[in-house]
C-alpha cells in the first residue's frame, strides 16, 4: 500500500536529490543542499526513488508543486525515517550512522529554520516516548548528566482541585465530601488524555476553552468568599447565595470551631470608606497565599493596588476585592507547576531546583496537595539541598500510610464505599492503573445482549459492569503494591484476583458460615411448606445470623428477606456444594452480575437459580482463578483493549510492544481505512490474517499481531474461551430466549498461538502457545522490568526520558533488584534522582 | 471517501478567518453582498416527539400504509395537509422538511439526556461523558462570529440538567469539547444582562462591564510581563494564556465595534418578559427574541434553544393558562386542568411551532445580499430524547426549515426513512454527517455508531447521500 506518508517521504527526499547538489530554492525557502547531504541521498535513496524507478509512482514535477507548509512537514518525517532507520529499508544499502546523523541534522536545521517543529520537539511527545534506544539508556555508557528541562507543568485535574480546596480553605473532611462529585460552580479546565500508559506530561499549554472555563470558576470561588463574610455578618443566606441548589459557602458549620480564615477580606468589606493601603495589601497577600502559596512581591503588591483602587473608585470595596480575587484566580501560576531551578548553575549548566519547589516537587509526585508542615518546614530551614534531603523526605512520605490514604479514584465512591478501594498511597496505584489502561474499559461500549444480559453499560449514575471490574483490578494492584514485593512480576503473573469482595474477609466468613449453619439447621424442616412457623420455632437462630429485622412475617417487599426465599437461595448454593454471596440477590440495587466475565457461574438470581452451576462465593479474597495470570488477563484489561463487538489482537499487541517490550509501532498511516473484513466463516484471527498479511501492512502489524493474538484465548468480555463463536447473522443457531439474552451462534476452533519478540533474550523470544505462556516470559524479561520503569520515570517527571537520564533509570532499576522488587525503592530512586533535582 | 488528510486541509481553511468577512460586514453596517455566513437554529424539546404526530393527514392508502408499516417514501408537502399543530408555520411550508426515520439508539435515551441528542453519544451528568463538541459547536466554528454561539434553556425545574437555578448560566445541552459542556442562559433576563452589557443602558451593568474589562485587561497585562521573560516551549505555555485573554478582549472590542448594530437590534422585551417569575411561555417568547436579536446583529450564526424539558413545569399553556403543568406528568399520561394528556402535548407543540413562525418571518423581513436572512438559515425542531416519553431511541422525528441558500435538497417534503434496521437506515449520526459535510466539513462520520446495527452488518457511516 502506497500510504501518503511514505509518499510525502519520498517525495521529499527526491526533491532534494534531484535539485542538488546545486542550490535549490525549495521547500524551506532558501534551503541549500550541502553537497555532503546531497551526496548520501543520492547515493541510498535514489536507486529506488530515482526519477526514472518512480517508487511509489513519483513524479517529479509534480513534487515541485507542493507549498512550503506540505514540504517542511515531508522533511519531518523524512527526518524521523532516517534517524530512526526506518529508511532506506532493511534489505538495502546502508548509511553509516555518520551518514545518517548528517542527513538527519540537516532536515532539523532546516525545520528550525521555519520554526517547524523538529524531531528533538516531537521526542518530548508522549508517541516518541521509546524512541530513546532501549540498550543504550541502560548501557551505563551515557554519561551525560541528568537533568529536566526548565519548565510550566500545568497542574493535574486532582492537583486543581485540591488547590481550589486551598483557596477555599477546606479542611481534610471537606475536601473528601467534595472530590467524588466536585463543587457545583467550578468545572475542572483540565482532564488527561483518555490513553493506556502516562497521561499527565509537562507539555500542555492551557488555551482559550481553559481561560474560559477559569473565568467562570473564579467568578463563582470569589462569590463564595464574599458571600461566606456577608452571611457572617448577618446576611441572609437566602439573599446572599440565590441559587437554592447551590448555597454551599466554606466553613459552613464550623464557622465557630474553626479559625476565621478571610479576617483580612472582612475587613474591606465592612468598611464603608475606602480601605488603607495596608488593609488593601493584607488582603492582596491573603489571596497569593491562599491562591499561589506564596507572598506576592513588592511589583506585584504595587500592581494589584492599582486594580483594586480603580475598581473600588467604580464599584466600591466590595467589587475592589472580588476583581482582586478573580484577577489572582486567572494568574497563570495558579494553574502550573514552576520548576526553575535557582542559585548559580553548576559545571553542566544545570540550577537545582530550590528548597520550595523541591517541597512541591516531592509533594505532587506522591499526592495531589501540596507540601505538608514537615516539607515547608524543610524547605524553609534550607533542608531540601541534597540526593539525601531528598531521600529522606520521600522515603518518610512513603512510610506514612496514614495521610494520603483514600480511594485510588474517587469517583468510584458512589457506586462503592471507599473503604473497598482505600490505599495508603493512591498515587502509586494510579501509576500502574493508567500504565495498564483497564479503566479505559468504561470507555467500550459493549451491547448487553452478546453479553447475555449481564453487561451493564456505564450511563447516568453509574460506571456499571467496567465500574465494578475496574474495581477489582484496583484491589490486586493495590494489594501487590502495598505487599512492596517483586512487584512487576506479581502484577503480571499472579492468579489471585478480586470478585465481589464488598465486605472484608473476616467478617464475610463469618456471614456465610452464620448462613450455612441457618441452611443446616433448617434444610430438613419443613421450610417450604410452613416457613413462617419454621420461623417461629427458629427464630433467634434467624436472628442471629440473618440481618436482623430482615424476617418480615407479613406480606413480602421487592427488597425483604423472608425464611423461603433465603433458603431457596441457600439451597441452591450450599445445597449444590457452593456458598451464596454476601449480599443477596434481592438487595436494593445489587447489581453484581459479572462473575461470569471470570468464568465463574453467575450470580444467583430469582427465577434463574437452575440456569447456571453452583454458585460459590468466596468470603476470604484473594483467591485463585483458573486460566489468569497477572492484569492483562484481567477481564477490565481485557475490555478495556477490545473492540465494541470482538476482541483485539492489534490493541492488545500494541500495548504489550510499547509498554512492555519499550518499542514502538507508527500510527495509522492517514490514508489506510483500519477495518478487518467481515466473512461468516473465518475467525477473527483469520479475518485479520486477510487484512494485514500484505507485505506493506505487515511492516508493522508483525509487531503486534503475533503479540495480541496469544490473547485471542479470551473473548472481548474478558471471558476464557476455547472455541470462537463465529459472529455472523448468517450463523445464528438459536435465537435468545430470553429477553436480552444471546443468540448462539456457530464456533470455530480456536488457535492461540503467538510469538514474543524483542525482549532481547533469545531464551525467551520464539513462540508461544498462549497469553499464559507469552506471560510467564514476559515476567522474566529484563526488558520487562526495564520497561516499567521507563513508564515511572514518565510518571514522575511528567516528562519522557532523555539519553541523559540514563544514570537515574539504571539506578532506580538497580533499586528495584537489589530491594527484591520493590516499587517504593524505585520512587524513592527516581525522586531523588539528579533527574528530578536539577533543571537546564 | 475523504481522507483525515483533506478534512484537516479542510478544517484548516474554514478556521484561518477567510470566512470572518460577513459578520464583520454586518458589523460594520456594510452591504451583505456575497457570500453571506450559513446561520443554524437548533430548537430541541423534552418528553419526546411521538412519530404519528408528525404524518400529514392528507395522505392517499398507499402512503398511509407504508406510514404505518414504517416503510420508505416521501412526499411533496406542496400537495398535504399539515397536521393541525403545525398550522403557525404553513406559510413556511415549501422551506419545511417533516423527517422521519432517524434513529438514536447510540444516544442516553429516556428521560433526560443531557448532550445526546447534539453529540450522538451517550451523555448524561457525568463530565466524562461528553465526548466531543456537539454538532451545533461544530457548525458554528465552521462559520466564526465574534460569540462563536449561544445556548438559550428554558431549564427543567427538576431533574435532568442543571437542578437549580432555571434563570442562572448553567450547564447546557451543547458541548464546546470532551469534557466541556457549554452553559446556557436560563432566562431572558439574565440573557440580556450578560449579552448585550456592552451597551446596557443600565448603569450598574454598565460598571460591572467596565469591570469587567479592566480585571481582563489588568491579567493580559501581567502575563504579558511574563511571557515577556521565558522563551521556546515555555514561553508558548504562557503566551498561549496570553492569546486567551487576549482572543476575548478582542471580541469584546469587536461587540463593542458593533455596538450600532446591536443596539438597532436590541431585544425589546417588556417588563413581564424580564421578570425572574415569568412564566414558560414568556420565557419562551423572551428567548426568541433574544435568539432574533443574536444572530440578526450578527453576534453568532449558531443558537441551541431548549424550548423546554421533561423537567419543566410548564406555565402560561393556552387554554390552561393558570395551571403549573408537569411535563413528566404529562408523559405518563397525566391530564391537567381541562386538557388531557394529548392535548396538552398537541397544546405544547402548537406553541413552539408559533415561535418558530416569529422566527422565520422576522428573519425574512431582514434583508441580505440578494434576498433575506432566511435564505440562509437552517432550523432544526426535534425532541431531545427521541419517539416518546420513556423512549429508546428507535426514532427521532425532525422538523426542519431551511432557506433558499440551503445545502440540503429536502425542502417541501415529508420524508420517511428505511426503519430501524432496515437496509438504508439513517441514524443521526448519519444525519449530521450530512450537515457537516454538506457545509464543508468533510468528516467521515459524526457521532458514535450504534452496535445493535453494527452486529446486523449496516453500513452506518457517512451521509445520507440522497440529501445532498
């Protein structure tokens, strides 16, 4: 296939050919040739795309038609093929890498001239991430220094949040009741990326839909200051804050328990005459302090006091200070990271970062609010100067598991406690959570009926069935990083997983054997035919070990519990060798329905107890499960890298190149129409075969294909599998006979074979019989581990790995093995990394 | 099939200004020769829009028939009766399209649905769910005014969208992007305040402009300082901020520029229509002529109005003027005063369609270029949530009045698409690719693709051909 990239590509290097070695006018303007450039184009490239051979169906006058616009962004790729030997192809003639480099130099000396982005611009893109060699970053033969580029990092959703809370001044039990659902008049201006892998990079520069959206949160953070003084001072509520459904102001009901925070506010605003200098700048400070964290400077405190007098001139004290405290809400500082570095730069040119930074640099890497008491303190005593200050204020906020304790994402807390998913270091799970990608499972829509009527489809109010599993991939996650042991092996291999687990192990075990003895007790009664007496005769045992007030004598609730219908649920579980779950099918909204999706039976539920085996639900969690191993056979991962109506091989493939094997596969090329073709008697795997086999196509789909394809041993709900229902109107066999249930459809056997290649070790490379088997390998693999904390490094720098950070990547993998596979080891490496302390 | 490649050469041309010209002509009070800017209505209803409504009366056998078996055809309207609710626009008959047959079933249906019915996906309360701009912020960035577009609502009381404040700026049903709703103003009142400040004659709105102004002033100033200091990448992170402020002062400068011809135009709204206990109609009528004044000044050529929600608790409905009427209620088949469920809703539909009247007839009086504002307008009637009350989303009936420039070949019809499933079936997906493509956005397919169609094999990508 003649894609347009590779067209452009071409065209680019031929233009250049055909006009040198004499000077051109060409794409870039007055771009020269160097006869040394021309020399190795001519002498690699034009063999195939000469002006006769005509690859990719070239012509030359043509190409001279293309505006500058088209040619420079020609000589960007054609850039990225030569530096990364994309170019010529493998079974060509070869450029020495002294060739290349000049070749590749020119066409960024070029770009930069026109002010185009360049190949150097690009590798800070997430996409270019593994671009940087692999072998060489751990080489140890680098020995440039580490540093980060001096930088705005604008802040994270969680961070913005938090710092509104700051503004606000929220105390730690405010904060929790607003994180799940927000504040009703702020809108959070930032969200991530919705991608497997970092999201959160140094590089995004706010626009106007931001400052829009800033505009109206600060109107209504500085409506809710204002208001909370009037209504101390006596104001109605109802007056102050119209809006019936929005009257929340801060320090509400603690307005007599807590310290009085907006005093220097107040007092502008009972002040009929205008406010003194000073008053005017006690307030001023109040905001930068509340709002920036940090004084403002003489410039800034002269600056503001012209606005604030001008608009108190217009609009008297009252408006003085609300412009005053929008106009430092739309401070861009309030909404970036600065990382600067101060003091005098050392040998290599770098400034380390100063003491305050350096406490917010640690603070956001390892939560969402700023520096605690101890940092500030720190910071301010000038304890933040070394590898060891550094070392031993992350390494005392890794022991603390007390204060950043909470839900890994809040906004599961509706749908489930926050005990379920409370961890001592959320931060640490969302790194591997956005790495692994599953809650991107919310984002596939999948059509209940394949699913047999047990899919629920996230919609208003509710993550459903991706919600619930994305959950349970949370809890192994947080389980193996709070265990801190071989922590990358665990996640990729263990067997233990999460299922309903909504009630802790002792206290579970404890229900369902207070159940069984219910079920024992009163199996050979007669139950059936006389349960309320059953009930009478029995009924401090009921009383005991079924919830109390539960046993209604009359009449029956959609949501009560009586002695038959317990008992039929409980002999259709223990009666069949299984254990019902801890909540039972009639509860008001329990809608845990996916234990299928782990192919385990379903869910008992009224009227369909025969449909299914036993039932058997394990109280004490984790616990083994057959055909898994390790996240990626997680059913939320699953889902997550799946198609709406099918799995996907490519997906899956992709991830496992890029995230674990440090590779990288190209985009899409722009003009290629992705679709696997539709036939009712071929599998997926063979449909695909059809669609890529072509020697164009499989350039880069054999980096994925044979990856994703082991996976094919799961169906796109996560479910193992060893035959293929063969998806086709054509092939229905029996229509559903149930409402939303599925139809069944012819099967093909299934092949879940597959090849692992590029982990740089030939014992592991070759091919393998399934996901299990290409798994075990991959635990094993250094590439592997080397891998994962390529994509921490990203994680907490905000930022792609330089050549120049290979020292801080050998040393936290050195941390990792010499720790026996701790994570914490690895954070406590990189941030007190020369990566990390120093900016350029 | 269009390539990624030329819909970004496309978008590109469309966003480098070369279309700013005709606001910028209405503004400065010069002729509208030429090409004049394409100006789009998008007026959406709660509790649904019952398919059967829709069908002409005057019908012969063989239509009705395949009316009722839900087949394809199409008629000239030139020929039918209207049904009997559509009488205050049958002057606009010949501009007037009656489409049946769309489907929505990849949108939040039932109830409430938030951005759904504009974006073609399933939105509900959760920011996350909006995942792209809406169709209306799509066409309106295609054809630049200096306010983009504007979203009028008359909020539900309860339920749905924004709870609250129904005479506030609340979020709306338009999305400026993922994740970014766009707010609406709920009252005429607050409209007015907020849109044309520029040149209130009001004092204290006139103070709090200045204001205003200055605070925004002031920021472009500081970080002006700033970007002033750093330079590469950083220096974009900042400048780009600057570029906001920057973009937004000078679009106030521009409605301050155009402060003759929007004061020619200013909404003249009594007392009872500025009133923050006024009633749905008068809300209604007070929206109109806000939504008039917008885009006949040229402040925008895009306007989104939320004429009313299942949430809404109507008043001011003729013949049952003192009753507080729950449309909910009414869904369920709940009669108020001395109408029944039908009638109200017959009542309710009657009275948009005469907003639409006052619309289009006030727009044709306006010239332009060769002929009037009209020529050059599309507007869009249709149910937020599909067939009915508690819909599914297997149709979504559409009003639709489109001028004499219209890009569209469907004037003067009734047009009944293939059904749900049936092979040729149009979603509304496939709907708005038509529109956006049929206006130069050359987009593949807009909206999300419903997987029940795609497990039967349909082909539901692309515009419905036949309309362009």
């Amino acid at each position: 296939m003649k894609t347009i990239v590779s067209l452009l590509i071409l065209a680019g290097l031929l233009l250049l050919m055909t006009e040198s070695p004499v000077c051109a006018q060409n794409a870039a303007g007055d771009a020269t040739v160097p006869k040394d450039v021309a020399a190795v184009l001519n002498k690699f490239c034009a063999e195939c795309h000469g002006e006769q051979t005509r690859e990719a169906e070239l012509r030359l006058d043509s190409l001279a038609s293309l505006e500058k616009t088209a040619r420079l962004e020609v000589m960007g790729k054609a850039q990225e093929q030569v530096a990364f030997e994309l170019m010529p192809p493998q079974d060509a003639n070869q450029p020495s890498a002294e060739q290349r480099q000049l070749v590749a130099d020119w066409f960024a000396s070029e770009l930069r001239k026109n002010n185009t982005p360049t190949l150097e611009d690009k590798m800070r893109l997430p996409n270019y991430g593994n671009r940087v060699d692999h072998a060489k970053l751990f080489s140890g033969e680098v020995k440039a220094k580490p540093f980060t580029p001096a930088r705005r990092w604008l802040v994270s959703p969680q961070i913005f949040t938090e710092r509104v809370f700051d503004v606000l001044k929220l105390d730690e039990r405010e904060r929790a009741g607003k994180r799940p659902a927000g504040m009703y008049g702020v809108t959070n201006p930032f969200t991530l990326p919705e991608r497997s892998g970092v999201r959160d990079y140094d590089l995004t520069a706010v626009d106007g839909g931001h400052f829009l959206v800033m505009q109206t949160n600060a109107s209504w953070i500085a409506d809710r200051i204002i208001g909370t003084i009037r209504i101390k001072l006596g104001e109605p509520v109802e007056k102050v804050l119209e809006n019936k459904a929005d009257r929340w102001y801060p320090l509400r009901g603690s307005m007599g328990g807590k310290a009085w925070a907006f005093d220097a506010f107040e007092v502008l605003i009972r002040k009929t005459s205008p406010p003194t200098q000073d008053e005017l700048f006690a307030a001023i400070q109040l905001q930068f302090a509340n709002a920036l964290q940090r004084p403002a400077n003489e410039t800034e405190l002269r600056s503001y006091l012209g606005l604030m007098r001008e608009v108190i001139e217009l609009g008297g004290n009252t408006e003085g200070l609300r412009k005053m405290l929008v106009a430092v809400l739309l401070e861009s500082e309030f909404v970036y990271r600065l990382e600067f570095g101060a003091g005098e730069p050392d040998e290599f040119g770098r400034r380390m970062l100063s003491p305050r930074e350096a406490s917010y640099a640690i603070a956001y890497a390892l939560g969402d609010k700023g520096p605690d008491a101890t940092l500030v303190k720190a910071a301010q005593e000038g304890r933040l100067n070394s590898k060891d200050d550094y070392e031993r204020e992350v390494k005392r906020l890794l022991a603390d598991v007390t204060s950043f304790k909470g839900p890994v994402d809040p906004a599961y807390r509706n749908e489930h406690n926050d005990a379920y998913i409370s961890t001592p270091h959320p931060k640490l799970v969302r790194f591997f959570r956005e790495f692994f990608g599953y809650p991107l499972s919310l984002r596939v829509f999948k059509d209940v009926e394949r699913s047999d009527g047990l899919y629920r489809v996230p919609d208003r109010g509710t993550n459903g069935t991706p919600g619930y599993l994305n959950v349970e991939a949370d809890r192994v996650v947080a389980r193996i990083v709070e265990a801190d042991r071989n922590v990358f092996v665990s996640l990729l291999t263990t067997d233990e997983f999460f299922v309903y687990h909504n009630m802790d192990n002792e206290k579970g075990e404890k229900l369902i054997e207070g159940w069984r003895k219910v079920y024992e007790t009163l199996k050979d009664t007669n139950w059936k035919q006389d349960p309320e007496q059953v009930a009478k005769d029995h009924a401090a045992l009921l009383q005991q070990y079924v919830a109390p007030g539960a046993m209604k004598g009359k009449g029956r609730g959609v949501h009560e519990t009586d002695l038959s219908r317990i008992m039929t649920l409980f002999e259709v579980t223990f009666g069949r060798g299984g254990r019902p779950f801890t909540t039972v099918p009639w509860a008001h909204g329990n809608r845990f329905w996916h234990s299928p999706f782990y192919n385990l039976p379903r869910t008992p539920r009224e009227g369909e107890y025969d449909r299914d085996a036993a039932f058997d639900y394990h109280p004490v969690q984790p616990f083994a499960l057959p055909h898994r191993k390790g996240i990626l056979t997680h059913p939320a991962w699953l889902i997550a890298h799946s198609q709406n109506a099918a799995t996907d091989p490519i997906r899956r493939g992709k991830w496992i190149r890029e995230k674990l094997l440090a590779g990288s596969v190209p985009d899409v090329p722009i003009t290629v129409d992705a679709q696997i073709p539709e036939h009712p008697d071929k599998t997926l795997r063979e449909r695909l075969a059809t669609a890529t086999s072509k020697q164009e196509c499989w350039k880069c789909h054999q980096h994925m294909n044979p990856l994703g394809l082991a996976f094919e041993m799961y169906d796109d709900f996560g479910r193992y599998r060893t035959v293929e229902q063969l998806e086709h109107p054509d092939n229905v066999i029996a229509k559903a006979k149930v409402k939303y249930g599925a139809d069944t459809y012819k099967t093909a056997s299934l092949i879940t074979t597959g090849r692992l290649d590029g982990t740089g070790d030939a014992t592991l490379d070759g091919d393998v019989t399934d996901a299990l088997d290409m798994i075990d390998r991959l635990a094993k693999s250094e590439r592997v581990r080397q891998s994962i904390i390529r994509h921490a490094f990203r994680f907490f720098l905000g930022r792609n790995e330089l050549l120049s950070d290979s020292q801080t990547l050998i040393n936290a993998d050195r941390a990792y093995i010499s720790s026996g596979g701790s994570f914490q080891a690895v954070v406590v490496s990189l941030l007190s990394s020369e990566s990390i302390m120093y900016r350029k | 099939m269009l390539t990624r490649r030329a819909f970004l050469h496309a978008s590109a041309a469309l966003s480098s200004g070369l279309l700013l010209a005709p606001w910028l002509q209405t503004a400065l009070g010069a002729p509208t020769t030429g090409s004049a800017p394409r100006r789009f209505i998008f007026m959406h209803k709660g509790n649904g829009l019952f398919p059967q409504v829709m069908v002409p009366p005057s019908l012969n056998n063989d239509d009705k028939d395949k009316e009722q078996r839900k087949q394809a055809f199409s008629v000239d309207l030139k020929q039918h009766e209207l049904p009997e609710w559509m009488s205050p626009v049958a002057e606009h008959k010949s501009q007037m399209t009656i489409l049946q047959g769309l489907s929505g079933k990849m949108c939040t249906t039932g109830h409430h649905t938030w951005q759904s019915s504009l974006g073609v996906y399933k939105a509900n309360e959760a920011l996350t769910s909006i995942k792209w701009a809406t169709v209306d912020f799509e066409l309106a960035r295609m054809f630049p005014s200096p306010l983009e577009h504007i979203e009028l609502a008359c909020f539900p009381n309860d339920g749905g969208n924004a709870r609250g404040n129904i005479n506030g700026i609340e979020k709306g049903f338009s999305a400026r992007g993922p994740q970014q709703p766009n707010y609406a103003f709920g009252s005429p009142k607050v409209a007015m305040q907020e849109l044309f400040k520029s040149v209130s004659s009001n004092q204290s709105d006139r103070i709090q402009y200045e204001l205003e102004r200055r605070v925004l002033e002031f920021t472009a100033g500081n970080q002006s300082g700033l970007a002033a200091q750093v330079s590469g990448g950083e220096r974009t992170k900042v400048a780009n901020y600057v570029e906001s402020i920057d973009s937004i002062r000078a679009r106030n400068k521009k409605l301050e520029e155009m402060g003759d011809v929007i004061r020619r135009n200013l909404p003249q709204l009594d007392a009872k229509y500025l009133a923050d206990d006024l009633s749905t109609t008068n809300r209604q009528w007070g929206h109109t002529e806000i939504l008039l004044a917008t885009l006949i000044s040229g402040m925008t050529n895009v306007v989104t109005f939320t004429v009313d929600e299942l949430g809404t608790h109507y008043t001011g409905l003729k013949g049952i003027e003192n009753e507080r009427v729950n449309l909910h209620d009414v869904g369920h088949g709940k009669g108020f005063g001395s109408l029944n469920a039908d009638e109200i809703r017959r009542t309710v539909r009657t009275q948009h369609m005469a907003l639409i009247n006052k619309i289009i007839t006030r727009l044709k009086g306006v010239p332009e270029a060769d002929g009037n504002m009209f020529d050059n307008t599309m507007l869009f009637y249709f149910p937020d949530n599909g067939e009915t009350h508690h819909s599914t989303g297997v149709e979504w009936p559409f009003v639709v009045f489109s001028g004499r420039n219209a890009k569209l070949d469907i004037a003067g019809r009734y047009i009944r698409l293939p059904y749900y499933g049936e092979e040729g079936h149009q979603t509304l997906g496939n709907w708005y690719t038509t529109l956006l493509n049929a206006h130069g956005n050359p987009i593949e397919h807009y909206g999300e693709l419903d997987v029940a169609l795609e497990k039967m094999k349909r082909n539901q990508k692309g515009p419905i051909k036949q309309f362009v």
